[in-house]
C-alpha cells in the first residue's frame, strides 16, 4: 500500500490510516507514511473548507 499523499510505500513508515463513515458505515479514505502527509493532504484537498463546525455569527 502506498501513502495517499506522496505515494511512498508504506511499508518503510508507521502509517497512519484514515476512516470516514457514511450513514454509519466505515469507509477507507487512505493511509498515510505520517500526520505531515496527512496534515498536507488535508490541506491540498481543502477537507477543512466549509466544514460544518465553523462558526456562522447568522447562525
Ligand atoms: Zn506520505
């Protein structure tokens, strides 16, 4: 398995794997060699954008 981000292989790191769930189930959404990879593709995807916890004075 390679990292999702860098698509280094897996096997030389500690990965870090990622779930999400969908109506309860869990869904692989990849691994990563470490948090920076994960921290970057977070970023690169922009999975922090609209997210629901941000605060909307207007409610
Ligand atoms: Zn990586």
């Amino acid at each position: 398995m390679e990292c999702t981000y860098c698509d280094s292989d897996l096997a030389r790191y500690e990965p870090v794997f990622v779930e999400e769930t969908d109506d309860g189930e869990r869904l692989e959404a990849g691994g990563f060699c470490n948090y920076a990879c994960l921290s970057a593709h977070i970023d690169e995807a922009a999975l922090t954008d609209d997210d629901a916890c941000e605060w909307r004075p207007d409610g």
